[in-house]
C-alpha cells in the first residue's frame, strides 16, 4: 500500500488501480488519497465521478472512464461496492485492454477478489496497472499496527495499552483507526499513551478486561480473576463469552507450544509464539503453574465451554455460570 501512495504523490498515476480483498482498510486509505488528491477541488466539479456498484453496470463503468476530461489533465471515476458487479465484472477487460490515459479508474472490490486464472486479472497485471490485494492481518500484527499508526504522528503508546485496543477492538483496522484518531484529538503529540488513557477516552476498563483475566489466571490470582468474571457478568454485553473463550484458547494453545519448545529464550519464545517479547514474562509464569498434561485437559474445557456458550448442551439458566465453571476447573 505504502508504494502504491508513494507513487501518486510523486504524480506516477496508473491509468487503473484495481483494489481487492478482505481487509477494506488499505482499500479504503488508497481509493480516498486518489479522491482527495489527484485534482484540485475546481477540476473535482467537472472530472471526478464516484459511482456505486449496485447502481450501475460495468458497460455505464467503461462509458464514463472513456470521456475527456473538461479543463483538466485528468478525470478520476471512483467506484465503490464495485463487489457487487462480481458477476460482470470481467466485462471491464474491453477497457483495460485500451484504456484512457487521461482518466484514473479505481475499483473498490472490497471482500472479494478476482480470479488470477481469469483474462481480467491477468490483463491488469500485464499491462502494469495496479492489481492490490488487501489481506486481513492476524492479530499478532495488530499490535505493530497501532504502534507505526501512532508513531507517525508523534505519539507512543504502552504494551498494556495496546493489548486492551486489541482484545477490545479485534482486527478490525477501521474501528481500530478510529478509536486511535480520538485519543489523538484529545491526547496532546509526544504523549506515551497509557491504559488510564484508554479507560478514560475509549471507555475499557483497565482493571477488568480480557487480558487482565487472562494475567491473573496465568499466576494463578483465584481472587483477582473472579473479581473480573463477576465484573463481565455484570457488563455482559461489553465483555462477550464468546470472546473471553477464544483469548482464553488463544492463551493456553500457545502455552502447550511453549511447553514444546526446545529453546526457551525470550526472543525465541516471542517469535515463535508470535507475541510481543514485553508479554513473554506471563507464558513462562503460566507454564510454571500448568503443566503440558493440565494444558491440554483446559484446552479440552474450553472447546466444551464454547459449544456451552453457543447453546450446544447448555440451558438458558446455566450459560450464566459458564464461565465460573470453567475458571474453577481450570485454576484447580
């Protein structure tokens, strides 16, 4: 993505600029640069055409891309939702094939790709246009993600405070970006962001979340980890079973790797794990207190646990305790 911007801002366009994928972020960082950008707000009126898939056909697509633009070098035709052309879409080759050079043509075909097999897909590649996938990053990247997003702009931020915008926000680099953009707005530049921070202006508790419980299990803190069951039993809706299961998963499937590896150095372990090395301390605490046989029995009680969650095997009265019941098996 970063390459892509590079080059229009150094004013090298591409007659095509086919974006694809699941992650609509990049998709979105790109396609708005162009829109913003690529002219200046008195040619916009004249040569700058947002369309949207699910109200035009590809043959309305090449029909405007083929006009001149008016008192400009350059028109720009943007179309968003163009996903929901999948069916058609590789009539667009006739214009790829032999395309205006004075008009940029940038795709949004968010969620989906094209077909590499396909003659479009192909063409686009070959004639040098830009064909950009846009992938979903793991959740092991979104930490460095906000990390560079704010260091770009002069903040820095703690590891504690990361891992709350991640547990609470997942992958989902738009909410992410947003939620980053207002503590910017309130927090001055230079400023180390702290997890008080995150409480204050994102509303995440600091004391009672996911990688709080996840903490105290991991030292075996009987007290501490109720205390933050009956918090998310209170506050149900903010602090989901469903996602309590799988960060519990996540944390005890990487432990019976730990348990596994040969080479037990805090580099080594972060990378394999695909941790931040800050977060080492707790595996190696946890593997002290749960050995690879108890490990492999609470992983066995989460999956069990998750099925209950879903409302395999479990009434209405006991998915409430589920949790409890999984935190008593697991910490004894």
């Amino acid at each position: 993505m970063n390459s892509i911007l590079a080059d229009i801002k150094k004013g090298n366009l591409k007659p095509i600029y086919f974006l694809m994928g699941e992650e609509a972020y990049f998709i979105d960082k790109i396609s708005d640069y162009i829109e913003k950008n690529v002219l200046s707000e008195d040619e916009k009126g004249f040569n700058q055409m947002v369309l949207y898939g699910r109200d035009v056909a590809v043959e309305e697509i090449i029909s405007n891309a083929k006009r001149f633009p008016m008192m400009a070098e350059k028109q720009v035709i943007i179309v968003k939702e163009a996903q929901d052309l999948s069916r058609t879409i590789e009539k667009l080759i006739s214009y790829v094939e032999n395309p205006q050079p004075t008009t940029v043509l940038v795709i949004n075909y968010k969620y989906k790709k094209l077909d590499a097999r396909k003659k479009l897909a192909k063409t686009i590649k070959k004639k040098g246009f830009v064909l950009f996938e846009s992938k979903k990053m793991y959740e092991n990247q979104i930490g460095d993600f906000i990390r560079k997003n704010l260091s770009s702009k002069d903040y820095k931020i703690e590891p504690k405070a990361v891992m709350m915008l991640v547990e609470f926000l997942g992958t989902d680099l738009s909410k992410i970006n947003n939620e980053l953009n207002k503590l910017m707005i309130v927090l001055s530049n230079e400023t180390v962001i702290s997890p008080q921070d995150i409480e204050t202006n994102i509303g995440i508790s600091k004391d009672y979340n996911n990688f709080e419980l996840r903490k105290a299990i991991s030292k075996k803190q009987i007290v501490k980890a109720n205390k933050i069951i009956n918090y998310f039993k209170e506050n149900e809706r903010a602090n989901p079973l469903v996602v309590t299961i799988s960060l519990l998963n996540d944390l005890f499937t990487k432990l019976l790797l730990l348990h596994g590896l040969s080479d037990k150095s805090q580099n080594n372990v972060a990378r394999k794990l695909g941790v931040n090395p800050f977060f080492v301390t707790e595996y190696f605490d946890a593997s002290k207190n749960y050995p690879m046989r108890k490990v492999s029995q609470i992983i066995s009680m989460l999956h069990e646990a998750d099925m209950k969650s879903k409302g395999v095997g479990a009434s209405l009265y006991a998915k409430d305790d589920i949790l409890k019941e999984l935190l008593f098996k697991i910490m004894h």
